[in-house]
C-alpha cells in the first residue's frame, strides 16, 4: 500500500472497511444506550480513508513525533474514531465495548491522555481547527513534514472561532493543513441552513484564504483524490464533504432525532441488515 | 529605588532566558505588552501570532503544546480568563498540557483603563480549574525568578502580572522562587498574620510598621502562589498568632482570601479578615483613589487589622 496514490483495489478495500466501522458505531451506541450515532456513520468514509490509507501512522508507535496528526473537532462523532483507532489496531477492540462507562478509556467525547493515537481531546465544538493550527505551526517550526488534519461539523462552523483559526490558517500559510468539513446538513434541532444558515459556504473559506475542494463526501473514490490533491496545495486546504447525517441507516438518514441518540434492540437489528444490503 | 511593573520584569526576563534555552515558545494575541514584544523580533521562529482573538490564541498553544512544545501565551487577564475560558479549562487545563499563561493588566492597579480592562475575578477562574497552578509575583525581583520557575515547569500555569511599576522588595541576590512557597517578610509580633498576594505588598509592610507604632504586632508572608497553597504556613499562623488577614488586589470572592479562608475554617479556625475588592467593577481612576474606595489603602488596612485583632479577645 503505498499512501500516495490508490487503486481500485484499495478502494474496495476501504470500502469493505468502512462496514465494520458503521457496525462498531452502531453496537458501541447501542451498548452504552447513549451517543452520536447520525454525525458518526456520515463521517465513517472520511475517517476510514485516512485511517486506513492516508494517514502516516504506527499503532506501535502512537507517540510517534514524525506522525500524522488527526483532531475530530466535532468530538461528539468520537465513535467513529473510536473504531477506526481499534480497527487500526491502537488499542483492544474488545474496549469498544466500554464506552460512555465508568472507567473506561473511551469518554463521551475524546480524552487524549486516555486513549493510544488520539491526538486531541475534543468535545466543546468550534476548537479543533485553532488546535489544529497549532499542530501545523508546530510542524513547520520543527522542520516535521507530517500533515494535520481535522474534522469538523458544518453546524460547528457557526461558532465564531472556527473562522478565527481560519483566519490564522491562511495568513500563517499552513499547507500541511487540511480541514475536512462532513457537510451532513443537519444539527441536533434541525437542518443547519433552517437554525443559522452557513452558505455561501465555500466562498466563505475561499475568503478566508483557503483553497476549497467539494466532493461527495461518501464515495470512497472522491474522498481519497480529495485528501491527495490537498497535500499539494501550496495553503491550507478544506474539503467540503456532502454526506447523509445517519448515512447507511434509513430511518437515521437526514433525521435530526438521530443526532444524539440510541438504537434499541430492533433498530439495532434492522440497521445491521441495511448496512450490509447497502454494501451489495 | 528602581521601579518596575512586574509585566515587565517578567517578559524580559523570559526573552533574557530564551538566549539560552531554545525549550519554550509564545504565542501572543497583539496584547504582548508584557515585556514581550521584542520577543519575536530576536526569535522570529519561536514566536506565533494569532491577533486580536484570544479563544484561538489558546487553542493555538494547546495545539503547540500537544507536539511537546513548552509554550508561554500573553494577553491582558480579562481575556485569558474570561473571553478565552472555555478554551483554558478544556483545552488546556482538561488534557493537562504544558503551557504557561501571562495574564496581566490584572486588578485596581490598572487604573484608568476602567472595569472592561481590569481583571477582578481571573484568580477566582483560574482556581476553579483542576490541574491549574496559579502565581502571582509582588515585585519585579520576584516576577523575574517566576519567569524561571515558569520555563522549567511542567502543566497549566498562570502567571498574574500587574501594570504600573513597583519598588523592589525582595532581594534579587537571594530571593528563590519556588512554586508553592511563600515568604515571611515581616514579623512584629504575634497579634495577626497577613498573607499577601501580588503587589499590595508594599501596602502591608506600611501597615504593619503603623501597627507596630500603635502596638500591635504583625506578620507579614509573602505568597505569590495562589494554588497549590502554602497550606503548612497557613496552619502555622493559624497558631502561632491566632488572627489571619488577606490582601490581594482582587475580588474578595474567590481570590486569596477564600483559598486561605477554606484552609482555615476547615482546619484551624480563627477570625480572619479579606483585604480585596468589594464586590463591585473597577473604573477609571488613580488607583490609590480605586483602593482607599474598596478599603484597600494603607490606612483601611490598619483599621480593619485593629479591629481583627480585637476579636482574638
């Protein structure tokens, strides 16, 4: 596997991947009978992309200085990271289990001094990209050439900060940056655009400095060109992903109800199968 | 004698250490005026400037810090504590990180700035935080051992720094900053002790040498560490004088005096007096004006000294 460039091969490969990620989220939620199952299944080819292929990482060597560094600023989507980090092989996946529970390594929202390869404690949205900017400056400063990525929600652009770090972002010229946004639409009370409208929402980044790429944000193909062509941008690049908040699973799909929230058992079931038909 | 804010001594003091150690970073948010602000220009790749926004000034060091950088951020302690709050609590406090917060323009001493620039509660914020340490320097003397003490410390710590220049108190020949320490400058007696924070100092030392005209016997401790509390020097003026009173130039509410007044009611209670600010906002004004009007002055210091000293009867 070589992470500049892909085949067909590996995105079957990725694609296969992204199934045993969804179906960790799900039984991780269902387990601890609370968490984001809406904002974690929309960011699964994301996060499987560079987990699986783009990113430079060891699991031997979580503390890696030299390695890649991801912040889910949207940290509430945490089991989806969760997963990608044991699926990785950073930790036992029999932990998955646990989470939300008293003890355990995994937290509601990511705890960085708890769990190996998480790079960033997250939780209250709208810091991940200023951390992010940090990282990157960091980086540059230490002549390091690892790359710095972050995801955050589109909702969670509404806060203010989010265009503070932006600002910082392009006037510091950080190329080894790249935001990742999972346009999913929707936030816990509704459709963004209906609670505080974020469009025009390229042009808004392009304002701010930053080069913009727009894909479909669930076709492995897309997601992978995407996060290849931003390593060669020479300024901070964001990829505005289009997904489907609760993408995979009917009855979670575009549903607001579904943004924080537990399957029971029968939804449970029923959101295994349509996982697994969807796949065919 | 030389005067010289404590902000000052600070910010050249840590450039003055950066010609040797190349271990620490800053991040400034345009309000360096620490003493900082040629900080940049002999280390244009250690330093990092985020303008005008403090919420990402921070973020931005957390981030810094979490590659293993030892990172020291500067802007006015309003904004450290309070625009910025969220951001010190979660994001540096939370995962433990190693940077080192320069919170200055901090209370009365800011004189005509007014309420919006004068910091009264940032101690109280700070100290609410888990994993926080907190010091508050009286003079530039020991401002300038705390820049030292800051580079080789390891987690979240706040620095508060004054504006306006100070006279020196401590000896810089001999004085040894040590985070959770403090340091007895005067002893008159046995009646009462006072526990100072920060630049008021000078004000009980006059106070005392009053009190001591009207025979009653002061000591006065120096403690630039607000948390952790010198928890052993406290216990013993508990004992040893049976009256303890704080100064600090900040509100009465969560500052100094409800760190010292949480030791002492909880294990060696005596009657206790909280020298600060009444409850109320800064404004623009000499501040010797702002400290007679919260009772902060040489004088209001006596009386309220006399009249605990009485209650030990």
């Amino acid at each position: 596997m070589n992470r500049n460039y892909f085949t067909g091969q590996d995105v079957r490969r990725l694609e296969e991947k992204t199934l045993d990620i969804r179906h960790d989220v799900l039984n991780m939620i269902y387990r601890a009978k609370a968490g984001h199952p809406g904002g974690s299944l929309s960011a699964a080819e994301i996060v499987t992309a560079l987990y699986f292929h783009v990113m430079n990482i060891d699991p031997n060597r979580p503390d890696d200085p030299d390695r890649d560094r991801f912040v889910l600023s949207k940290g509430h989507a945490c089991p989806v990271l969760y997963s990608a980090l044991a699926e990785r092989g950073f930790f036992d996946k029999k932990e998955l289990d646990t989470l939300r529970q008293y003890h355990s390594i995994l937290q509601g929202h990511p705890d960085m001094n708890k769990v190996p390869g998480l790079d960033m404690t997250t939780g209250s949205l709208g810091n991940g990209l200023s951390v992010a900017v940090g990282m990157a400056l960091s980086g540059r400063m230490k002549g390091q050439d690892y790359m710095t990525y972050v995801l955050l929600g589109d909702g969670e652009c509404q806060e203010g900060m989010v265009w503070e770090a932006a600002m910082a972002a392009s006037h510091h010229r950080l190329k080894n940056l790249i935001a990742i946004v999972d346009c999913n639409g929707v936030q816990i009370n509704g459709w963004v655009n209906d609670i505080l409208r974020v469009e025009p929402f390229a042009d808004k980044w392009r304002a701010f400095g930053w080069a913009v790429i727009e894909i479909d944000g669930h076709d492995m193909r897309q997601v992978l060109t995407a996060l290849h062509d931003a390593r060669t941008m020479r300024c901070p690049t964001v990829i505005l992903a289009r997904t489907v908040k609760g993408k995979g699973v009917s009855f979670m799909e575009d549903n607001s109800a579904w943004h924080g929230a537990a399957p029971n058992a029968e939804q449970l079931a029923q959101a295994m199968r349509e996982i697994e038909e969807g796949a065919d | 004698m030389a005067l010289m804010a404590t902000r000052m001594a600070f910010g050249h003091e840590l450039i003055e250490i950066a010609k040797t150690r190349e271990d620490f970073v800053v991040c400034n948010a345009d309000t360096k005026t620490c003493g900082l602000e040629k900080f940049g220009t002999y280390f244009p790749e250690r330093e990092f400037s985020f303008g005008i926004a403090e919420q990402n000034l921070v973020g931005g060091s957390a981030g810094l810090a979490s590659c293993g950088n030892k990172v020291f951020l500067a802007t006015f302690a309003v904004f450290a504590s309070m625009r910025a709050c969220e951001q010190v609590r979660t994001f540096i406090c939370y995962p433990n990180l190693n940077v080192t917060i320069i919170g200055t323009h901090a209370g009365l001493q800011v004189g005509g700035d007014g309420a919006t620039h004068a910091a009264i509660e940032d101690v109280s914020i700070m100290r609410a935080f888990p994993n926080m340490t907190v010091i508050q320097p009286s003079d530039a003397v020991s401002a300038r051992a705390a820049a030292h003490a800051a580079v080789d410390f390891k987690g979240p710590l706040y620095i508060r720094l004054h504006r306006n220049p100070v006279a020196d108190i401590h000896n810089p020949d001999t004085y040894q900053f040590e985070i959770g320490k403090s340091y007895p400058i005067l002893d008159y007696g046995k009646d009462l002790t006072m526990f100072v924070s920060g630049i008021l100092l000078k004000k009980a030392m006059d106070a005392a040498e009053l009190l001591r005209e009207r025979g009653v016997g002061v000591r006065v401790v120096d403690m630039p560490t607000i948390k952790p509390l010198d928890r052993a020097a406290v216990l013993q003026a508990a004992g040893e004088t049976g009256a303890i009173m704080t100064i600090e130039d900040h509100t009465i509410y969560g500052g100094l005096g409800s760190a010292v007044a949480e030791v002492v009611c909880q294990e060696c209670p005596v009657p206790m007096a909280i020298v600060g600010i009444q409850d109320r906002f800064g404004e623009s004004g000499d501040p010797e004006l702002l400290y007679r009007d919260n009772g902060m002055d040489v004088d209001s210091i006596v009386s309220k000294a006399m009249a605990l000293a009485a209650r030990k009867h």
